[in-house]
C-alpha cells in the first residue's frame, strides 16, 4: 500500500457535486478528514487503452484543484492497459484491491 499512500496511511477518493475535479484516488495522513495529502492518482480499468499522457495531463489539473495539494505530490496510475507516459507511478490493479482491503 505505501506505493499508493506515499508516506500517507490512507487511501481515498474525491469528487465535488459536479464531479469536476474527480480524483479517483487520494493518499493522506488520515481520514475521514486529511491534514496532509500525500498523492493523488487515476484508475483506468481499460485493457486495450494505457494510462497516457492525456490522463496524466487531466490528473495534473485535477491536482491542481484539490485542497491541500501541491506540486511536489506523488502521480499514482493504477491501469490494466499499462503506462504509457512519464511522470506517474505505475502499480499494477492487485495494489489497488490491496490498499481497500486493509
């Protein structure tokens, strides 16, 4: 799970009623309520269709707009396609069930 997490100890999502941002996954400190995120990340569950630089660019500006985020945190893809861009943290899906069944 720390590859999910960062230095964090949980993992979670968020989302505003509009679902603009929608950030599949945050890592943080603690929850229900953070006080210090530690990564953020993006679920594509395509087999055909990797993690690409167009998810990485929208995963960028989804960051941009969570509170408490910064530039410096960790880029998490969790993909059954792969990566197929620079930048982000690739972890496999089996990490993904891993972090939720803790």
């Amino acid at each position: 799970m720390d590859g999910l997490v960062g230095r964090g100890r949980e993992v979670g999502g968020y989302w505003t009623r509009t679902n603009d941002p929608e950030i599949d996954l945050v890592g943080a400190d603690r929850g229900p309520v953070a006080e210090q995120i530690t990564s953020v990340g993006s679920v594509k569950w395509l087999e055909r269709h990797p993690f690409d630089a167009h998810d990485l660019g929208r995963l960028l500006q989804h960051r941009s707009r969570l509170p408490g985020a910064d530039e410096d945190l960790a880029l998490v893809a969790v993909s059954r396609g792969g990566v197929a861009t620079e930048g982000v943290r690739a972890l496999p899906p089996e990490e993904l069930l891993v972090a939720y069944s803790d």
